[in-house]
C-alpha cells in the first residue's frame, strides 16, 4: 500500500503470494522446530508421503512466483 501498488495487478498479486509464501515457510519452520522437541503429530508416520507431498508443492508454487512481478522497489 506504501509503495501505491494496485491490489488488482501483477505486482500486487505477486507482491501478496511472496508475503503469503515467506509466511507459511516461516509457520512449517515452526512447526518443524516443535516436532523436533516433542515429535510430529499423531499419525505423521503413514501420512508421511502425501505430507512431505503438500510440503513440495508449496516450495514449487513460492518458486513459480515471477520476481519481476514482486521486487521490494519504489515506483
């Protein structure tokens, strides 16, 4: 909003899914870090691939957002 990017354009867009996908890397580091101390929740083990399946498609989606549409620049 500070810089007066438009909410429905590609820089918006790319600007909101960068800040979407630093938070939710920041929530699984959190996590990863809890299960570390007391152990992954109940029923980890036979969820183990799907889970690790979900974690893959969300690093590949923050990868697929286009840099150009999402630099920390003034207009």
């Amino acid at each position: 909003m500070a810089d007066g990017v438009p909410y429905d354009s590609d820089a918006g867009r790319g600007t909101a899914a960068a800040i979407t996908a630093l938070m939710t890397g920041r929530a699984y580091l959190g996590s990863a870090r809890i299960a570390a101390a007391i152990g992954p929740y109940d029923r980890y083990a036979e969820n183990r691939d799907a889970h690790n399946s979900v974690m893959r498609m969300h690093r590949d989606a923050s990868h697929a957002i286009a840099v150009e549409d999402c630099l920390d620049t003034p207009s």
